[in-house]
C-alpha cells in the first residue's frame, strides 16, 4: 500500500535540543540574557505550527447567464435559501403598503 505524505511538514528545528544551562544555574537565575530568550525561543519551536493562509482567490464577476443559472439552481435545490428570498420579499411588501397608508 501507497504511504500517505502528511499534510504538514515540520521544520527541521522542532528537532534540535534546545541547548540550556545546567539546572543549578538555571533554578538561581544566572543565565545570561540571551540564554533566556534562546531557552523561550527553543521551547516555542516544539508548539504546533500555525496553519498555512489559504492562498488568495482571485474572483471574476459571474456573468448573467452563470448568476441566473446558480439563482435558478438555489431557488430549486435549497430551501433555507428559497426562505430568506421569500422573507425579504414579504418584508418588502408589507414595507410597501405602509407607506401607501401614510
């Protein structure tokens, strides 16, 4: 059987040792400054990494015939499309006769 390939790659770095001081030196708090932030670097390296940004879209308009054919085929084949439609329509009618009232 095919082996799969992980959707992910790690970095090489998530494999290195950090390298830290002895605990001694690290429980009395006498690392050097750099140390410190080498050791806090290290450590965020072993954090699953961030998902990738989904490349950008670029979309053109659809043309009529593409945006009557995707009309058509909601109105046809989705209802909670079809109740959002006919919700707005009722609400533009019963907008349109207060204001023949007024």
């Amino acid at each position: 059987p095919a082996t799969r390939a992980p959707s992910l790659l790690m970095s090489p770095m998530v494999f290195t040792q950090p390298t830290c001081a002895p605990p001694k030196e690290r429980d009395a708090g006498l690392l050097p400054l750099g140390s410190q932030e080498t050791a806090a670097a290290s450590t965020n390296l072993l954090l699953p990494l961030p998902a990738p940004e989904p490349p950008v879209v670029t979309s053109s308009p659809l043309t009529k015939l593409q945006l009557q054919e995707a009309l058509l085929y909601l109105v046809q084949n989705d209802d909670n499309f079809l109740n959002i439609i006919y919700e707005a329509y009722l609400f533009s009618m019963t907008q349109a006769a207060m204001k023949k009232t007024m």
